[in-house]
C-alpha cells in the first residue's frame, strides 16, 4: 500500500473532509468530495481534484494512515 500525506477535517460527529493531499511529489487541493463507503480496509472517499481527475482515498483510523487509488481508466495505486 502507497501511503499519502493529508490534510482533512474531523467534525463533531467523526465525518471527514479531504482538503488536500500530497502524492508522487505533487500536492492536490481536494475541490469536491463525493461517494464515502466503509469496509475492512477502511473509510473511503472519493475526491475529485482541481483538474477533474478523481482519486479514491483511504483512511485506516486505527493506524491513522491514508493511501489512495485513482479512479478511472488508470493504474490504481494501494
């Protein structure tokens, strides 16, 4: 699994908001957050980035890492 740097916003009630992130030497600024499912592997949220792409981000609360796979047509990344 690829870890990835993030910034995000916990509330009051848990739910969390991607601002940005930092992946193979570029820094992302999240534009918009859409779908959010739960499994084994964690909380996952898909974000779409200033230019349109879409990443699927990934957040393991009891380690508090993140990795992230890219939607799409792409090779994912985990």
């Amino acid at each position: 699994m690829e870890p990835i740097e993030v910034t995000a916003r916990f509330d009051e009630q848990g739910t969390i908001t991607p601002l940005h992130f930092t992946w193979k030497g570029g820094a992302w600024r999240v534009e918009s957050t859409g779908r959010r499912w739960e499994d084994e592997a964690g909380t996952h949220i898909l974000v779409m980035v200033s230019d349109g792409r879409i990443y699927e981000l990934i957040f393991r609360s009891g380690e508090g890492r993140w990795s992230i796979r890219r939607s799409g047509s792409d090779q994912a990344v985990v």
